[in-house]
C-alpha cells in the first residue's frame, strides 16, 4: 500500500466510485465488486469493468484482477457477458505490471474451479483463454510471477483440470523449450523442477515419449550441478511412471552416473530414492547391479551420503521381498495378514475381494527345502477348520480336536457352499473347484491321534525294559563301567549347556538335579587313571566304600528329582486355567499309560533328552550362521552393523532407530526361516538406551509377530513383549495400542497369562495422560472375545468400572461401550447369573453414587444397553429399568436430563415395552408424564421429543 497517498491525489474521484471511502487494512470485509454498481458515469457494468481493468492507476487494475472471481459470477447467468469478461481477462494477462500479472495468476486456480462447476462448456473455455495464460507466465521475466504460474499449474494438474491435450501441445514443449542446453540457466533450473513435478500427474505413455529423452539427457548435465541433483530427487517418480523395461535400458545408466558423482549432495539424493528405483526393476537387476551400487554409496568417504544410505537401507531389502510366498498380503491400510497357500485372490469364495480378506490366527508353516515358507498339508487348514465372522471380518481357527466340531463345520460347509453358489460370478470362478477333502482330512487326524498313543505307550514300555537291563546290568562291572562313563558325559554336555541360562529358575532346578546325578555317575565309574583291570570288581578292601559314597549320592540326587517333581506338579497346577476349554481332555496323558516314579533314575535320562531336545531348538538360532540367500549377504551384513555403537559415532546418532523401523520389512524380506539372521540385532534394539528406539519396536511387534508366525513369536518376541510392558509410557502406548493384534495371536493358555498385567496399564507415569486410559478402554472392547465369559467377569469388569468412574468425560464415554460389551459377553454365554451380579455392582456403585456425575453415568449406561440389544428386555426391565426410573426425581436437573432421553428415546421406542402386557408399562408411562412436566426446560423438552421425528440433540455439555 506505498502508493496509497499517491492514489488519493490522482484518483479521489475514482475512489468514490469504488466505493471505497475508507478503504484500509480492513479492505476484506467489503465488497471487491462494489466498482460494478452504478455510478455518476452511466457505464454498463462491463463498460465499468473496462474502464477500471485498463486504467492508468495500477491500484486500480490489481482490485480488478484480484476480484475476477467475483466479476464471473456477477456475469456467468449471460452467455455473452461471460465471453466478453474472459477477453477482458485475457487482455489484461498481458498488463505490464508484474504485480497486476501475479494478482491475476493466482486467481487462475479459483477461476478454473468455478468454471468447472458452473460452466457446461468449461474445458474450451478453460482451453481457449487461461491455459495460454499459465503457459505463457512460465517464461515471465518477473520471478515472482513464474513462481506463481508453477504453482497454478500443479493445481490445476492435481485437480484434473487440465486436459491430455493442452497437456502434451501446450504445456510440454514449453518445459521442453525450456530444459534446451541454449535455454537461460535459472529457467532451466526451474523448468527442470516443474518437469519432474508434473510426471507423477502425467500418463505413462505421455511420460515416455515427451520428457523421458529430456531427462536423460539433463541427468548427463555437465555445467549445472543443480540440475543434476533435481533429475536425482526425482529420480525415482520417472522410474515409477515409465517402468521396468524403460528403467533398465535407459535411466539405470545414468543412475550409476549419479551415484559417483562428484558433488556428495548428488549421492545423497540418489541413495534417498532408492527404494523407488529398486521396485522399477527385476530382481535379477536388482540383485546383479543395484546391490553392489549400494554397498559403494553405503561405503562413500562423505557421512551425509552414509547417512542418506544407511536410512535407506531396510527399505531397500524389503524390495526383495515376496510376501505372497510366505502366506502373507498386504491390507489396503499397508498392514499384514495371512492366507492359506491354496487359496489366490482369485479363488475367494466373494465377490468383494476387499471387504473378505483372510484374517486367521497364524499358525506356523515350516520351510521347504528352496527356503519358501509353503505349509505343508498338516498345516493347511481344511475349508471346515475356518469360521468366518462376518461382523469382524476375520478368519479364526477352530481347535480340531473338538468332538462336536465335525457336525458343525459340516454344516457351515454346507452353508457357505450354497452362499458360494448363489455369488457365483465366472470372472473369480475361472478355475475348476477343488475337490471336497474334508472326510479323508478328518480320517487322517483320527489316524494320527491312534498312531500318538501308540508310540506314547510302546515308549513307556521301552523304558521299562530298560530299567530292567540296566539293573541286571548293574553287576557286570565292564557295563557298569562303560554305563556310568557315557551317562556322565551326556550329564556334564547338558550341564555345560544350561549354564548360559541359570537366570531361570527352572534351569536351576535341573542344573540341581543333574549335578547330583552327575556327583552319582562320576563316583560309579573308575577314573582313568585307576588300576581298574588289577583290581578284582568285588574287593573287600574298596567295595563297601565305594557302595556307600553311591548309595549316599543316589539317594541325594533321587531326593533332588522328588524334589523337582513336586515343583513342577506344582507350577503345572498353577497355571491350570480354571475354567477348563473345550478339548482339554484329549490333552492330558492316557490313564492306561503308568508314569515313571519319581524316584525312577530314568527321570534323569528323560530329562536328559528333554534338555538335549530343548538346546537343539534354542540353539538353531544361536549356532545356525546368519547367513542367508534371499538377498546378498553384504546388504544384510550392513544392516546388522547399525546396531554397533561405532556407527552412531561415525555415522548417525539416530542409526539404530531406522533399523528398528525397517527391521518389520526386512523381517518379511528375509522369511521366518531366516529369523535367526536377525534375532540378536532384534534383542540388541529392544534394550537399546533411547526410548525412541524401543518406541518404534513396540508400534510394530504386533506385525512381525504376523510375520514369524505363533511358534517363533511365543519363543523370541513374547519375553521382548513383556519388557515393553514395563517400559516408559512412550514405549508402552505402541504396545498398548496393538495390544489385540499381538494377543490374538498367541495361544489360549500363553494369552491368559496377560489378563493379570491389564491392570499395570492404569497406573501411568503422568496421571494427566488420559489418552492412555481411552486407549486401554478401545484395547479391552477388542479383547473381550479372545477370553471366555469368566475371565471377562473376573478380570475385565473390574477394569469397566475404574474406567467408567475416570475424571475424563471422553475415557467415561468410550467405557460405557466396554460396560455394553461385557453384559453382552456374559449373555450371550449363558451366564446370566454373573450379567445379574455385574449389573447390581454397577447399580450400587452408579445409581446410588452420592456424585451427581455417578448417576449421569448410570444413566448413560442403561441407553446404550438398550440402544445396543446387549441383553434381553425383559432381564433389563427387571433389574436395571427400575434403578433408572428412581432417577427421575433426582435432585440434579442434569440426571433428570439425561433420565427423560434414555426413557423417551430409547427404552420406550423398544416393542417390548409397547406391548399391552408389559409389567412395566404403566410405571414408564407415568415416570416419563412426571418429567413432561419437570420444572426444568430441558427435561421437559427431552421428555416430550418425539423420536419418530429425526430430531436429535446432543447431551454431551451436560456431562
């Protein structure tokens, strides 16, 4: 506004027609179009349009261009006005003022809108007059209004607005007369810019043909680094639009040119977009060419280029993965889930592939040979074994062993395969249907089982024999010697084997065990160095002795075993859930089948095996080396190296946390076979010493739990899980908000196990942090169906209550829900006598809270357990309804409030209480006349609203 004293000398007049009298800092609060009303000149409103567009006051023509909008809508009813203010605007595109130019480019967008909308012929109009301006505006002299043509044209790209045609025979060549080697060096500079923006809007074949040359030759550009380095950060968006086949004849050349190149900003550029460039590519490419040109910028003398490269570095690896030969695909949301091995996208039993993906429980799927997790047939479910919930839209696996289970799949079978039926569509039918195999499968588990028990019992009797021997045995000094040799031997390997693990109290007790055993065998037998072969077996002299040191040390190590026994009997009986699932008697041992003593020595050789057994599984990924050949083994060399403290020094300080957030990728990348490649790295982050690190772990464990399926996830992640527990608040909410991810895939007991930590989440380091509890309360409403009816009583109601009785009115709103879900757990399972005594808890501690806030609560709860049908009416009329209607007298006009809308709203639009029989009836009817006629408005005006009439109001300012 420097020129505004100027204008009110030269143009007093003109001002007065503006009607701008006290034009100021507040000039967006009047009307810009004001110069078109009627004035002392007599001139049409186009006449007056003309006259200040092209006046020689530049004030004048900046409010006109910048009101252009407004003109058009003054003027789009009449078909030639409309046309003769579209030349008006183009006439003024060519104002010499760059600042009336600027005004005018940066309504063009808001034209364009408008036009599209409004306008029946909008894309030859669109054509005809403002694409020629924005193009044009691209090779202004003036900065600022190049700037602001770049900047309309992508909006207008983003938008559709403008067409194929205009795009390649207006647009593009500009950009191209532009990018010429002869073209001045900040336009190209821009131009180049604009160019690679444009691509990601444009079509392949448009790309392809026009701009792809281009810019392979100003990736080559010898004189302007800065040209380089945008053809390198765009790098990426070319080779996503044009492809593989364009990508690897004529970009990937000069991709290697940009990575040695001599400017180290260059590099950085080229190691970020990566990723894009790899998954333009053929793993042969891939694998052969782009891996080592990765090693060499991961290995580059400039710590920027380090840094760029080791932050890319999972996201690179994961370009090497196959997710689909794993079981796995990805969610439209980019979350992970599992599929059976037979069954393709385009074998669903649906037609709306999106909303029936395949959610089941993990189970795990052994490698083959080729290192390709492909379950075998023990572990492929049968079509029978899968329920589909078509509310949460998720496969579960039924336990198999269940006797009823035949009779019902069959015949949910049955139903799915007449659903199927009535979905037929051929275009995801094309293949012939699979045969029926669910008969032979259930033979087959029935064989199985028989073929178990067998050698279960044909073990005991083995073992039994062998006792026999060993004790005839035991007076053959030659057997004994070479007995009691071998026995110590596999004693002391098991020995020298637990060691590493003595923070267990388990391992204690056998380390006990054994080294008592141990003690026994070594004093058995004769050490190398005695003159065992001189010296008669049954010597006076020595056999008393040595019979009595034995019988003390077996007498010791047999007290041990009792001992280690009882304790395992005890911590057994422990966990033994108390209520018992279905299928549980199909574990426990035969009762045909007699169990070994305690005091039998040959508990020491099974716990001998038992041991041997357990070190082979813990040590495969110990011992196995972290060698692999899904992707090259530098790669993954590198990336285990993030987690040294050296690269924190030398590199980033924040190294560790980009491994800990592509550890999921590369996880998937390298197959749950590899597991052990990546097990330690895994450990080393989750007690790393910056919480950001553990955060980022504890946001994605719940998908590589996906990822490595239930029996790797109950070994190695389950112990990082519990840790998570007990961390900060900032590591424990990534915990907590996938908290039903993780446990629904866990087995039945191990998920027990964590009804008893749900409590430790209430306790927060910052009693303000309330977004933790409303988290919690989302968490336990998704939980609720992984435990049965009993444990939701025991363990979540208790939870519902505290959270219903929060200081938070948001925690308090999502808790009414879980209160819902849980009476409509308990219902649903037939366990009305615990709904009953919930429902009385909740009266005593709600309905008759001294708070007035209490009662409001209560009665938020009595809605929504009738708006949700979570019990049946006739168990809420008897012993929630009147609790609620002894509200309506109460003496706060808030409860009253919100007593008069549960009753009118909802418990008196339900049939049950509109029925003449209803023992209720006369008492609702009579309570909701009472609060007609309340002494409050509002109760009056909530009791009398008919619902029948959409009209609504919210109570929420009244909690």
């Amino acid at each position: 506004m420097a020129g505004l004293s100027l204008y009110f000398e030269d143009g007093h007049d003109d001002l007065d027609d503006f009607g701008f009298d006290d034009y100021g800092s507040e000039c967006d609060s009047i009307r810009i179009t004001a110069f078109l009303d009627a004035g002392q000149d007599n001139l049409t409103p186009l006449g007056r349009l003309e006259k200040y567009a092209f006046s020689e006051n530049v004030f004048n023509r900046q409010i006109v261009a910048r009101g252009l909008l407004d003109v058009l809508r003054e003027f789009s009813d009449n078909e030639n006005d409309f046309i003769s203010v579209m030349e008006t605007v183009a006439r003024m595109s060519e104002d010499g003022e760059p600042t009336v130019r600027a005004e005018l480019m940066e309504q063009v967008p808001n034209i364009a809108m408008f036009l599209h909308e409004s306008r029946p012929n909008f894309p030859a109009a669109f054509s005809r007059y403002l694409v020629p301006i924005v193009v044009r505006y691209l090779t202004d002299p003036n900065n600022q209004v190049r700037k602001t043509s770049q900047a309309a044209l992508l909006v207008l790209l983003e938008q559709g607005l403008i067409s194929k045609a205009d795009m390649e025979t207006k647009v593009c060549p500009v950009l191209l007369d532009l990018t010429e080697p002869s073209s001045d060096d900040d336009y190209k500079i821009e131009a180049v810019a604009i160019m690679c923006k444009v691509v990601t809007m444009l079509s392949k074949d448009t790309v392809e043909h026009l701009l792809l040359p281009r810019f392979c030759d100003l990736c080559s550009d010898a004189r302007l680094f800065q040209v380089r380095k945008v053809c390198a950060a765009n790098f990426g968006e070319f080779c996503s639009i044009v492809g593989q086949e364009a990508t690897e004849k004529l970009l990937i050349p000069k991709f290697f040119d940009l990575c040695s190149d001599s400017l180290w900003g260059i590099r950085k550029a080229c190691a970020e977009c990566f990723m894009m460039v790899s998954n333009s590519t053929s793993p042969e490419v891939r694998r052969a060419k782009l891996s080592p040109l990765f090693i060499s910028l991961i290995s580059d003398q400039s710590r920027w280029v380090r840094q760029a490269a080791f932050q890319s570095l999972g996201r690179f690896i994961s370009t090497f993965a196959n997710p689909t030969g794993a079981g796995l695909h990805f969610r439209e949301d980019g979350g992970l889930l599992a599929v059976s091995s037979d069954c393709s996208l385009n074998s669903l039993n649906c037609t709306d592939i999106g909303c029936r993906r395949t959610e089941r429980a993990i189970a795990h799927t052994p490698p083959n040979q080729d290192g390709r997790a492909t379950p075998s047939p023990e572990h492929v479910p049968a079509a029978e074994e899968l329920n589909y919930d078509d509310n949460s839209h998720t496969f579960t696996h039924e336990d198999t062993l269940d006797s009823s289970a035949p009779s019902a799949n069959n015949a949910r079978n049955v139903k799915d395969t007449t659903q199927a039926d009535d979905n037929f569509n051929s275009f995801h039918f094309w293949r012939p249907p699979l045969p029926d195999i669910s008969g032979e499968l259930e033979l087959l588990n029935c064989q199985m089982g028989e073929m178990i028990d067998k050698k279960k019992k044909k073990k005991k009797k083995e073992r039994k024999e062998e006792q026999k021997d060993a004790e005839e045995l035991g007076s053959h000094p030659d057997s004994k010697v070479s007995s009691g040799k071998t026995t110590s031997d596999q004693i002391q390997m098991v020995l020298d084997r637990l060691q590493p693990h003595m923070d267990d109290p388990d391992v204690q007790a056998q380390v006990q065990v054994l080294s008592a055993a141990l003690k026994a065998a070594q004093l058995d037998s004769p050490s190398d160095d005695s003159p065992s072969e001189s010296q008669p077996a049954d010597s006076p002299a020595d056999g008393p002795l040595v019979e009595s040191k034995s019988v003390e040390l077996q007498t010791e190590a047999d007290e041990g075993l009792a001992e280690e026994a009882q304790t395992t009997e005890r911590r057994s009986v422990a966990e033994t859930s108390p209520v018992q699932e279905q299928g549980d008697e199909e574990t426990q041992t035969d009762p045909q089948v007699e169990e070994s003593p305690p005091d039998s020595p040959f508990l020491v050789s099974e716990l001998i095996e038992s041991v041997e057994e357990e070190g082979k599984n813990d040590s495969v990924c110990e011992d196995k080396p972290k060698v692999q050949n899904v992707i090259p083994q530098q790669l993954l060399d590198q990336y285990l190296s993030m987690t040294d403290p050296a690269r924190a020094q030398t590199v980033d300080t924040e190294i560790a946390k980009h491994c800990a957030f592509s550890l999921p990728g590369v996880a998937l990348t390298l197959g749950r076979q590899n597991w052990h490649c990546l097990k330690d790295t895994y450990e080393t982050l989750a007690t790393d010493v910056q919480w950001k690190v553990r955060r980022t772990l504890a946001f994605s464990i719940h998908e590589l739990a996906v990822i490595l399926g239930d029996q790797l996830t109950a070994a190695d992640l389950v112990p990082i899980f519990n840790g998570f527990l007990k961390d900060l608040d900032e590591v424990r909410i990534g915990v907590l908000k996938h908290l039903y991810d993780f446990l629904k895939l866990l087995h039945a007991d191990k998920r027990r196990e964590y009804l008893y930590q749900l409590q430790d989440f209430m306790v927060t380091d910052n009693s303000r942090n309330w977004r933790f509890r409303y988290e919690l309360a989302e968490q336990l409403i998704l939980i609720i169906e992984l435990y049965s009816h009993y444990d939701v009583y025991d363990y979540l109601r208790q939870l519902a209550l505290t959270l219903c009785s929060d200081k938070v009115s948001e925690v308090r709103w999502i808790s009414y829900k879980l209160v819902v879900e849980i009476l409509q757990k308990l219902y649903s399972s037939g366990a009305d006598d615990l709904g009953v005594n919930f429902i009385n808890e909740l009266t005593v501690r709600f309905c008759h809270c001294p708070k007035w806030v209490g009662r409001q609560v209560f009665a938020f709860i009595c809605q929504a357990v009738v708006e949700e049908d979570c019990m049946p009416m006739d168990q809420f009329s008897q012993h929630l309804l009147p609790s609620l209607l002894s509200l309506s007298s109460d003496s706060v006009a808030n409860v009253r409030v919100l007593v008069a809308k549960a009753l009118r709203q909802s418990v008196m639009e339900k049939a049950y209480f509109k029925e003449t029989g209803c023992p209720s009836l006369e008492e609702l009817e009579e309570t909701v006349m009472a609060l007609q006629s309340d002494k409050d408005r509002d109760v009056r005006f909530f009791a009398s609203l008919d619902p029948s009439k959409g009209l609504t109001m919210d109570t929420a300012p009244l909690i």
